[in-house]
C-alpha cells in the first residue's frame, strides 16, 4: 500500500519542532504491523488450517459427491460378494386341457437362480474393490484442491488486514496532525491554506481507510462462505522436504484410475455373456377322472453363449477409458513436477524480496530517526522530515506485505508436495 504524505510549504517552518517532533514520536512509535489484528486475531482464536479445511470440506459439494461414490463402490462390493450373479426370478406356470372331459391340469412352481461364470465373482470383487480404492483417492484429491483454496484465501484475507492496518495508522497520523495545525492556524502561527491543505489529505486518508476496511471485509465474508468460521486460521509451520511425487493426492488419483480402468476391462471380458442359471421347480399333476396327482421335482440348467460382437461395445468402451487413464497419469506426474518446480522457484525469490524489504524498512527507519534528530536540533527542515517519515511508513508496510507474501509461498510449497493441513 502506498502512503502518501502531502508537500508542505516554507510556513511550516516556524513551527517545525512541535508539530515535528510529535509526528516524528508518533510515526516512530508505531507497532510493526506484524503484530497488528491479523497476528493478534490468529495468536487469540488458535484456529489451525485442518479445523478450517475439515470445516471447509463439511460445506463442499465435493464432500457430498465424495459420499456418493462411497456408497457406490460399497454397493459394488456387496454384489460382488453375494452368492447369486444376479437378482433370483420366479416361475408359475400352469396348463389345462382343452376339449377334454377328464379335467386334467398341471401346475408348476419354480426358481431361477443366476450363477456366477468360473472366475467372474473374483472379477466382480477386485473391480469393486477398484472402485473403492478410486473413491478414498478422489476424497483426497479434492481435499487437496481444497486446501489450496484456503491456503489463497487466508493469504488474501491477511493480506488485505495489512492493508487496512497501515491505512489506519496513516488516517490516525494525519488526523492528529490536521488537529495540531487547526490549532497553530487559530493562533496565528500558519497560513489557512496550510490547514486546507492538512484538512484534503485527512479526508484522502479517511477515504482510503475506508476502502481498505471494506476491501478486509470483502475478504473476510469470502472466507466465511467457504469455511463457515469467522476466524483466521493460524500461519502453518513450513518444513522443507524432498519430493514424494508417487505419494502426492493427484498421483494416487491417477494411479487408482488407471487400477480401475484395469479392472474394468478385465471385467467386461469375463461377462461377454448372460450368466447361467439354475432352475428349481415343483411340478403337480392332476390326471383327472378321479386319478390321484401326481408330484414330481424339475431341475434345469441354462447356458447362455456368448458373442465377442455383442459384447465389443462395451470392451471398446473400456480400453477407451485405459487407455485415457494412463495418458492422464503420465501428464499428471509432469505436471505435479512442474508446479512444485514453479513453487520453489518462486518461494525462493519472494523470500530474497522479503528480506531485501525487511533490510530497506530497517534503514529507513534508521534514517527517519535520525533526521528527526537532526529536525530537533533545528538542523533539518519539515518537509525533509516528513518525506523520511512517509519513506520509512511506506517501506514498513512493503515490508509486513511481503511477509504475508512469502508465508503463501510457504504454503504454494506445502501445496505442490502435495501436503494437507
């Protein structure tokens, strides 16, 4: 954030070493705005960054689609382990002569029971089995695009906290200097034009104080939809460590898709048919004429044949799908690569930014104390205070900025190794 300070005119001068020295003591005297509201609020509620993402993850989409394939894969898996390859069917039947006085009739009862082919249950199983490991790293996957959500928001939202803070500090320091004129201009020590010139850039200052509380505020009402918590979570802690890529959440995302594309070829090639089905029936017959029935039991086996032409379709449709999944793996794994080269790189240049800010706030503010010192002595003039004053407050605020920047560096890092909070 920019802080400006306006030119002051040679008037100023004759009452340089109140007006300037109670400036001076008060621009000197500021907190660094590292520990302003946003550390105080963080060092207070002590939110981490896994209650917020758990907190995140709870109001999702994702959460709810994630249950949804939960209970698909366990509903997979439950066909797979019942006995029957398919829902049992029932048979009535009943037949009665026509044309015929002795009044015979035949009815029959009976079942049929799909079986499984050889080896087609285990199939079934291994695929649903598939399908659930693809599940679990999907939840993941998305938690970590999540996470990443966060990361930026609470940046963002520290970020604007620093900007709201320093434009604070400007309205407070103008605001006591605008007083301290209006009272030297009553007294005939300064110009009028001195105290409208004071007055237009408090009313600046209040205005960009405004905008930058607002600004917070916009950040902070984003951070509430997306978390549902009115607080900042704490900065994490970085740990610096070698690159698992095999182990990051969108690789055991590519590699579960590539298992279950697997799985489903192999499970459309053992089902190229219907299954067989067994059949169980009770069957009655009654003669008529007085005759007693007569009961007899019929068993039946049914083999369907299959057809490489019918089932192609869906084989076709299958090898697609491998085929994609294994494209989307390779690409995968250069891309995780190249993300967490880019994060590094630029972790390493914003954290050279940091402390080349934090060396330029330390010097000037060096200097702002020693022109004040020389201003008192009646050896500097106002306006060459001030401008050391403005410097100084200018290279503090790029300074915390730039904190705030290299602790979403930190976490671009933290999310390229694919770490969650």
């Amino acid at each position: 954030m920019t802080v400006n300070f306006f030119p002051w005119t040679v008037p100023w001068l004759a009452a340089r070493v109140v007006v300037g020295s109670a400036l001076a003591c008060a621009a000197l005297a500021q907190p660094p705005l590292a520990s302003s509201s946003a550390a105080a609020a963080d060092a207070a509620v002590q939110i981490t960054m896994a209650q917020a993402l758990d907190a995140a993850w709870g109001r999702s989409l994702e959460a709810a689609e994630s249950t949804g394939r939960q209970r698909r894969a366990q509903a997979e898996q439950a066909v797979a382990g019942s006995w029957l390859a398919a829902a049992p069917a029932l048979d009535l039947s009943q037949r009665a002569g026509m044309g015929s006085k002795s009044g015979g009739r035949e009815t029959e009862v009976g079942v049929a029971l799909p079986l499984w082919r050889p080896g087609q249950r285990q199939q079934n199983s291994q695929a649903a089995e598939a399908e659930s490991a693809w599940a679990q790293a999907a939840e993941q996957a998305a938690r970590w695009r999540l996470a990443a959500q966060l990361r930026e928001q609470a940046a963002r939202w520290r970020m604007a906290e620093v900007d709201a803070s320093q434009a604070a500090q400007q309205r407070q320091m103008l605001d006591a200097l605008s007083t301290d004129v209006d009272r030297r201009v009553k007294a005939g020590d300064l110009a009028p034009a001195d105290a409208l010139a004071a007055r237009a850039e408090l009313l600046a200052a209040r205005a960009q104080d405004g905008e930058a509380e607002q600004a917070m505020l916009s950040q902070r009402a984003a951070w509430r939809l997306l978390t549902g918590l009115a607080a900042l979570p704490m900065a994490e802690a970085f740990q610096a460590q070698e690159a698992v890529p095999d182990q990051h959440p969108e690789a055991l995302l590519a590699e579960a898709l590539v298992r279950r594309a697997r799985q489903r070829v192999a499970q459309v090639q053992s089902q190229r048919a219907a299954p067989p089905e067994l059949g169980l029936g009770l069957r009655q017959e009654r003669p008529g004429m007085g005759q007693a029935p007569q009961n007899s039991l019929a068993v039946s086996l049914r083999l369907p044949f299959g057809s490489e032409t019918h089932s192609r379709p869906q084989l076709a449709a299958a090898l697609a799908e491998q085929d994609l999944a294994l494209a989307n793996q390779q690409r995968m794994r250069e891309q995780l690569a190249s993300e967490l080269g880019l994060a590094r790189s630029g972790l390493a240049s914003v954290s050279a930014q940091a402390a080349a800010e934090a060396q330029r706030a330390a010097l000037l503010r060096e200097r702002a104390t020693l022109i004040n010192q020389s201003f008192q002595a009646g050896e500097s003039a106002l306006p060459e205070l001030l401008r050391a004053l403005g410097a100084a407050a200018q290279a503090e605020a790029a300074a915390t900025r730039q904190q705030a920047t290299l602790t979403l560096a930190q976490a671009r890092v933290q999310q390229a190794f694919g770490r969650l909070p």
